[in-house]
C-alpha cells in the first residue's frame, strides 16, 4: 500500500496500514468494525461545533460539486475543488491550524455562476444561499474560528459555534458558579452543551440523545450498543455501558465514571475514545469538540518498551552519571504502542500521533492516565518524509541516505522509547533540591537529559544483546539524523531572523552544538561545504557517544544540584542562537523542495465477509485512495445533521 495519497494547497493526504490486523480473532474484528461505525456518526457534530454555517456551506458545495453541469476542466472549477477538498480537510471553513477562515481562489461571481448552473433541488434552505455565498467569499465575516488576543473579548472575535448571544464574562461567571459547589473532584462542566442566551437568561443546550445534535447520538449510542456482545472483557462492557448512558443523558458526572472506568481497562487488544473530549476548539477550553478513535496493541513495538522497561536497573547502574544521582531502584514506564483503525471527528483527517487522557485533573490524580504512541500513523509519516526530498537535500552522503532509509525508522522509535520509558525516570535530585530551581530553564535541561540519556544507549552493545537491533547501524542511523537535525534541517521551522524558543528544538541544537565544539579539534563532527551547499558529518561515532556520556553526566548533575546559573550558561551558549548565513541558506534550500507542511489520512473501509447463512465468518480492510471520493461517501451514509 502506497502511502501518499495527494497533495493540494498547504496539504498532503496519506494512508496508514493496519499492521497485523488479520492476525485479531473474528471477535476482535467485529468488535472494531462497530466502534469504528460509532467512530464516524458524529462527524456533522464536530462541523456544527466549529461554525454555525459549516453544515449548510458544506452542502451547497457538495451539491454543486456533485451536479455542476458547466466544464469541470477549467482552472476556475479546478480552484473550487481544491477549497472544497480543503473545507473537508478542515471540517469547515477554517484553516484547521491556523484558524483563520480559508480564503477561496475564485471569485463571489464564479461561485454564483456555479451554483447557477447546478442542481439545487436536494438544498431546502434556498433563500439563505446568497448569505452563504459571502460567508465563503466575504474575508470580513466569519474571520477566525478561535482567536487568542486576549485584549478583547475572546466569544466576540471567534466564530466557533459554543456560545450564541454571550459574553466572555457572563461565560466564565456561568461556569465558575457552577464549579462554586465543588471544592474537589468536579465534573467538567460545560464540556458537553452550548451555552445559549434567550431573553437575557443563559441556559446549555446539552448534546445528548433526545437534545441537541440528537440524530448523530442516537447512531452513535445504536453502533456502540451492537459492539457490546463483542467487547474482550468485563470491563469493557461496563465502559461502553456508562458511555452509552452518558450520551442518552448528558450527565457529566456519568462522563467522569466512563473516563474512570477507560483508564482502568488495560488487559484488552482493542480500544477507543468516543466523545466530546479536546477543548482546543473553544477560546474559553471549556467545550468539548467530538472526536473518536478506534485502535489495537502493536505486539511487536509494545515488546520494545517492555524490554527496557524490564532492564531499567541495569541501565541506571550503568549510565555515565555520577553515582550520587543515580537511582537506587528505578522502574521503567511500560508505553503502549497502538495502531488506529479508524479515526473520526476531530482526529479525521488530521490526527494526532499519541494520545493521552483523560483530561480531567482530579481523574489523572487519582487513577492515573492511558499514554499511547500511535504506531502505525508515525510510520506512514516516517515513509512520506523518505519520499518529500527532505534527506537527499540534506544528509551528507549516499550511505547516510541508505542507513536512513534501511536503519532510521528504528532508530527512530528506540530513541522514543529510551527517552519515555526510562530517560525521565532516570536520576535522582540532591535532597533539598526541586525541579523549580532551574525555572524557565528547567523543561530544556530536562528533555536535553532525557535525549542524552537515550542517544548514549541506543550505540551499546546491550541494545543488540536485547535483541531490540539488529547491529550498531540503527545506533549510527540515529547520530546521523540527530546531528543533521540539531544543527541543519530543524532551522527550517524557525522565522528568519528569530531564534529558538521551543524547549525540545532548543534541547537538540544544544546537544549537537556542544558536541560539535568539544570534538571539533577531533574533527568527530564535521561541516563541509559541496557545490554552496552546507552539510555536517559524523566521522567517529564512538568519540560522539563519549561525548554524549560526558554531557548526559554534566546535565544529570545540573538538574541533581539544582544549579540554576550552569543550566541558563549551558542553554544560552548552545540552544538559543542561530547561526543566521546558515539559516538563510536552509530555508532558501527547504523552500525549493515544497513540501506541504499538513498532513492529513484516510482512513480505510471494512468489508463484512458473510457465509452462505448470511453470517459474518471475517472482516476485511479495504484501503482508499480517493478523499473526495471518501469525504462525499461520508457525508451521504454519516450525514446525519444534514441542514
Ligand atoms: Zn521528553
């Protein structure tokens, strides 16, 4: 399976593989197949939530799109489709990134014309077309979906669907009033509802099966309720029943048992979210916006964390760091590793690559949180990077673009895991001494230990008696990559002229930077100069794995000591400026590789596959290749909102 789909404006679309998928019992299968049915019912939600007009402009567009009887080959048609694909990309009419509303390339007459020259006999709302019409083409309206200025009202400046008719300040009062009763352990009210003025009294319109956007509930809760017989355990059930529950009674107190109850089911292979959870959405963060995904384990990469986890003692004992700041006794974090089998709402097109929840503070505290690192979504990433030039333009030779493409997935995900499971855990602090004392230097310190920690393990010979590789090139595959990064192809996310301010983009600079210097009489690193172009090279990986040891010992006992003044030197020095000639030289290469910096999936189809008695003996996984095809299909069989 190919796994670049298309690409258009500032976006690509991929595929992701369902690894191992046949190898799930037919229970497992069926079980996935009707969560991922529930996965898809509330896609109408999350369009209403984002704005009020996206339901009834998604519509028109798709009628035209569907019925244009003009020439469909021209550029300016061609332009439509590309602001309608970019619409669904987005689930609206805003930029899914940068919120602001996505300006079309054509024309409030071109659009007219098209929709003149279409079928409109399936859009009821026929008199409301020439507002939609400078809704789409109109910059002034509808400007921003969520906009942060806090100088202004945050309600009046985005144009999200949340609130109608209120304040920020009657929102914020509303709700802290509501929270007034609760010292502890309070529901998050207002996740679930719009909040709504009418005649100067504020009441919550609640997302629920018999309220508001009733008609997607009630398929979820019908799709969730068929996977029941088909969950792997007790406590499954019991899940999905409290969720169910939930959704026919908009009790948020039922929201908080069903999040309880998901963080404690950790025996089964398959899994999901299912609801309204990420308040990004809302410039307050109080509203959830609906989302679902539907995932099972990764033996094979869940093996790897377990592993470490497993050898964590073995490591600590034999990190480089000075014995008064090692741990005594450690213990790993065991990660999970998933796959997705299908992604809907607010996760769809665009997805994140790991999730963890619960959001709720009270819950995280008390009974912990679910961590996963979604691995079939970073793979179909790591197989598009190899095809968008990026390493041909910068890696320093043939055989760093080989061990690349051969080694560096691996090496990749090793690093992760060394970094997660034990990194973090690893060291201990002098006593009397607190993380607060570095301050705002403290996350770099820490994630720059934590890298250390993984780069100076993933060259040992351990890593192959673990049998997590299988030689030192994936350990070689990762210094090539780390040092091509920190020094050369991360600048290509920084402004020109600005320098770094994110801690793990600072983190990597100083890593590669301090050993650049402090080997460069050495020449373990080198940087040279081929047809005006720049490249940096590792000429002896075991010197550069010395050098990490020797900076993980330093930065462990910065962080132990608490010493403040050594930690803002170190960062300062080597994790904040940038060397501007060689910015400007990147950017100048990185631009010409026009790569699409958003990427977004399809998901896949499941087919039943019925015996002659009409019952199901498999499921099977059916890749897509066409988004308008995909996004069409959706918006007939899951348009349950449909204006
Ligand atoms: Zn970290």
């Amino acid at each position: 399976m190919e796994v670049f789909v298309e690409k258009f404006a500032d976006l690509k679309i991929l595929r992701y593989k369902l690894n191992a998928f046949e190898k799930l019992s037919l229970q497992q299968k069926k079980y996935i197949y009707f969560l991922s049915m529930a996965a898809r019912c509330g896609r109408d939600i999350l369009w209403d939530q984002n704005n009020q007009y996206n339901l009834k402009v998604r519509k028109l567009l798709e009628t035209v799109y569907k019925t244009y009887s003009g020439k469909r080959n021209q550029d300016i048609f061609k332009d439509f489709e590309i602001y309608l694909k970019r619409i669904w990309f987005s689930n609206g009419i805003h930029h899914h990134y940068s919120m602001d509303k996505i300006i079309p390339g054509f024309s409030k007459s071109d659009l007219l014309g098209f929709i003149e020259q279409s079928d409109l006999y399936s859009v009821t709302y026929k008199n409301e077309i020439d507002d939609l019409v400078d809704v789409i083409t109109n910059p002034e309206r509808e400007a921003k979906r969520v906009s942060l200025d806090s100088e202004k009202d945050l309600l009046d400046q985005s144009s999200m669907n949340y609130y109608n008719g209120v304040s920020q300040y009657e929102a914020e009062s509303f709700y802290a009033e509501k929270r007034k009763e609760f010292s502890e352990k309070a529901p998050s009210f207002g996740l679930n509802s719009q909040l709504v003025k009418e005649e100067g009294i504020l009441s919550e319109l609640v997302w629920r099966i018999d309220g508001t956007y009733g008609k997607a509930i009630e398929q979820i809760v019908f799709y969730l309720e068929k996977a029941i017989p088909f969950a792997e355990n007790a406590l499954q059930k019991k899940t999905i029943e409290i969720l169910v529950e939930y959704y026919k009674t908009g009790d948020l107190k039922l929201f908080d048992d069903y999040s309880i109850a998901w963080v404690k089911e950790l025996e089964g292979n398959v899994d999901f979210i299912n609801g309204f959870i990420e308040v990004y959405g809302d410039p307050l963060g109080i509203k959830g916006s609906w989302e679902s995904i539907v995932n099972y384990k990764d033996h094979e990469a869940t093996k790897r964390a377990v592993t470490l986890s497993e050898n964590a003692g073995w490591f600590e004992a034999h990190s480089p760091v000075n014995d008064d700041f090692k741990k005594e006794e450690v213990k790993g974090v065991s990660a999970k590793v998933i796959n997705v089998a299908m992604l809907g709402g607010d996760c769809h097109p665009y997805t994140p690559i790991g999730i963890n929840l619960p959001n709720s503070e009270w819950i995280r505290e008390e009974y912990g949180s679910k961590s996963v690192t979604i691995e079939n979504i970073t793979k179909a990433y790591f197989d598009d990077s190899l095809r968008n030039g990026m390493l041909e333009e910068f890696a320093a030779s043939k055989p760093e673009i080989d061990r690349a493409k051969k080694h560096g997935y691996l090496a990749g995900n090793l690093h992760t895991d060394l970094h997660e499971c034990l990194g973090h855990g690893s060291g201990r602090m002098k006593a009397g001494v607190s993380p607060e004392d570095l301050k705002n230097y403290y996350s770099t310190i820490e994630e720059t230990r934590a890298d250390l920690f993984a780069l100076y393990y993933i060259l040992d010979e351990k890593m192959i008696e673990l049998g997590l590789v299988p030689s030192l090139k994936t350990g070689m595959a990762e210094y090539d990559a780390y040092i091509r990064n920190g020094l050369i192809s991360q600048l290509t996310r920084i402004e020109p002229g600005k320098d770094i301010e994110e801690s793990h983009m600072r983190n990597r600079q100083l890593i590669a930077g301090w050993a650049y210097e402090k080997g460069r009489e050495n020449k373990v690193i080198e940087f040279f100069k081929q047809s005006g172009k720049t490249f940096i090279k590792v000429n002896d990986y075991g010197s550069l794995r010395n050098l990490f040891g020797e900076l993980l010992s330093e930065i462990q006992r910065i962080k132990s000591e608490g010493d403040y003044k050594a930690a803002k030197e170190i960062v300062e020095t080597y994790g904040v400026k940038v060397d501007n000639k060689l910015h400007v030289e990147v950017l100048a290469r990185f631009k010409k590789l026009d790569i699409a910096p958003y990427s977004g999936f399809l998901n896949p189809e499941f087919n039943l596959i019925k015996d002659d008695h009409g019952e199901v003996v498999d499921v099977c996984v059916e890749y897509a290749d066409d988004f308008a095809k995909q996004m069409m299909d959706y918006s007939e069989r899951f348009g349950f909102l449909q204006p």
